[in-house]
C-alpha cells in the first residue's frame, strides 16, 4: 500500500470522527436549547431544521469513520518494535473501548433526538 494512501486514510478517519463527534455535540446543544420556552415559532423551526442538517452529518460521518476503519483493520498493521508492539495494542483497545461506548451512547442520543 502506498504510504499516502494510508495517510490520506488515516487523516481521513481522524477527521471524520471529530465530525461525528462535533455533530454529536451540537445537537446535545441544539436540543436542550429546543426545550427553551423563549423561542418564538421562527427560532424553533431553525432549531429542527438544523438538528435535521446535523442528524444526517453525524450518520454521514459514521459512515466514512466505518469504512475507513475497517480499511486500517485489514490493510495497514505497522507495528513499531516488539517492545512498542503490546502498549500500542494495549492503548488501541482502551482507546476504541472509550470511543466505541461514546459512539454508542452518541448515536443512541442522535436517533432519539433526530426522529
């Protein structure tokens, strides 16, 4: 594999997964600010209409963030030293162990406030 494609990949994946999770704090933001008994008609059909902008953003970037994993999974394994080897895997999984309970929970939040 050609050493830009994986960092066009990997950049790739880092981006789309701060989109997400942008996406994800913006409509926590947006729908507590809905519940705002200030917001006049106009103010309040903004608010869905953008709530519905950022839904589709956030599944948007599930999906780029899915496939761009699943292409590191199979097809760019460099590991740095045998010693390097287990605290990186280590650190991965924590990683993807913390990432993957917020994607959860986030997405959860996003289908309920979307629909």
């Amino acid at each position: 594999m050609k050493p830009w494609l994986i960092l066009i990949n990997d950049f790739a994946h880092d981006l789309f997964t701060g989109l997400w999770f942008g996406s994800f704090v913006t409509m926590f933001i947006l729908h507590r600010k809905a519940g705002d008994p200030a917001l006049d008609g106009g103010q309040f059909a903004l608010m869905n209409e953008l709530v519905g902008v950022f839904f589709w953003l956030t599944f948007v970037s599930l999906g780029c963030i899915i496939m761009t994993g699943v292409f590191r999974f199979f097809y760019y394994r460099t590991w740095d030293g045998a010693g390097m080897k287990d605290i990186k895997k280590r650190l991965l999984i924590i990683k993807h162990a913390v990432l993957g309970s917020s994607f959860l929970i986030g997405t959860g939040f996003v289908l309920a406030w979307g629909l």
